[in-house]
C-alpha cells in the first residue's frame, strides 16, 4: 500500500485549469481539476511541467494554496525570467491543461494534533503554504491560537489581501511593509528582524510551533531570530522560497 501510494504522488497527471484568481498584478491563483489526484496534506507542494509543441519541458515546484479537502489550487507570482510561471499567471485560462505530480514534502505540514499556538512567518509569496495552513485550521474547527507575521514590499503586493482582512477567529494578522506604506499606515515598515519579532512573536515559554516561509534570506534571519530567542530548533519549520518576499 505505501509503495502504490509513494508511486502515486510521482506519476504525472493531467491537470485541467477550473479558474483563475488575480491577487495582485503579478500573482494568480489556479483552481485545478487533477484526474486521480490522490490529496494532500496542509503544507504540501507539487511539481509543474509544460511541455512545448516541439517537446521541449519545463518543471517547476508551487506550493499547495488550498486546504485537505478543499478543490486544488495553486498560487503562483510571475518571474519575468521564469519558463513557466508566466505561462501560469498570463496566460493560462479555464479548460487548458498541464501537468503534475504530487503532493510532495512531509516536513512543513500541519495538523490540528499538532497543537499550537502557532505563529506563521511569510515573506512575499512564501505566505502560499501558510494560508493552506490557515484554512486547514478554520475548515477542521481548530481553535489553536495563530498569529501571522506577513512581510510584504508594499501593500499592492498583499497576497490574499480581502481574505486576512476578515480573518477567523482566533486568528491575528500583522503586516509589515519594507519599501512603501500608504498615507496613515499603522502597520510595521521595516524588515522582520530581532526586535520585531520580539514584539510580535509569542513567548517561547508557550512552547509554539514556528512555520517560516520565503525567500531564503527572510528564512535564515527570522529562524534564527525565534531560535535565539529560545524557540527549540525542533519547533521552528522552514520552507526556502527563491524568488521575492519583503526584504
């Protein structure tokens, strides 16, 4: 059973776009129809492939944005040297197909046993597996505590905006912007570093289970930070994004 299952997530599927969701002018958010798509957990990731008239292919990995047990959907930000997310932002449109295979990873997920309180730590487009979490939490009727640190360039940049601006109950979103704030802005402007975090995070006494996603830099400095500050490495997950975020 475990083999058929492990050989499951690595066979490739047609996948077929059911709708689109612009988040900002460089993030789409694809609603997908996988024909023996098998499920994922709330973390995951799956691989991406096109494949050009000619044959030639192209792969990439995309978190998973919507919850177990909600219809698949991927959130993707346009890289203007990218071979594929250009495709997926632009251009694909409801009835096109690709391909892909998963889900994949173990490590960054989260379950209601699991326990909490958590604190989520998004840099850019790294807010994409965390907002899997977050509906995860809200679909299962958890009552975990979570306070969300998102890190953004400018407020334009927001992913998920309307959403985080009516979050669930239990459920603290805190904002910072590192390159431009609107007139009033009350919200954080300056990268996440140490002092923030001693502001925003909750007190490693509490024993909470840590998620930080983003661009590499973002990941490094704000791990370290909560493991300095006295959070077990143990209870500190991280997944390294390599394209933008609010640094």
């Amino acid at each position: 059973m475990a083999g058929t299952a492990v050989l499951g997530r690595l066979t490739w599927l047609v996948t077929k776009v059911t709708g689109g969701v612009e988040e900002t002018s460089r993030v789409r958010t694809l609603l997908l129809e996988a024909s023996g798509w098998q499920g994922h957990r709330a973390g995951q990731h799956l691989d991406v492939r096109l494949t050009a008239p000619d044959g030639y292919q192209a792969e990439r990995s995309y978190s998973i944005a919507s919850a177990p047990g909600d219809p698949l959907a991927i959130t993707v930000e346009r890289l203007e040297d990218g071979e594929v997310s250009p495709y997926l932002v632009d251009v694909a449109r409801e009835g096109d197909e690709f391909e892909v295979r998963g889900p994949i990873g173990g490590y960054f997920v989260w379950e209601p046993g699991d326990g909490g309180p958590l604190l989520l730590l998004a840099g850019g487009s790294g807010i994409v597996p965390l907002r899997s979490i977050l509906r995860h939490r809200e679909r299962t009727g958890s009552t975990v505590p979570v306070r969300l640190l998102y890190s953004s360039r400018t407020l334009d940049d927001v992913i998920y905006r309307v959403e985080f601006d009516m979050a669930a109950s239990g459920v603290e979103v805190v904002h910072t912007l590192t390159r431009h704030q609107p007139p009033g802005w009350a919200g954080y402007a300056r990268r996440v570093d140490a002092a923030l975090l001693a502001e925003v995070a909750w007190p490693a006494a509490g024993t909470p289970l840590a998620y930080v996603c983003g661009p590499t830099s973002f990941v490094e400095a704000v791990s370290q930070a909560l493991v300095q500050d006295g959070y077990p490495p143990q209870r500190v997950k991280t997944e390294r994004f390599g394209a933008t975020g609010g640094t």
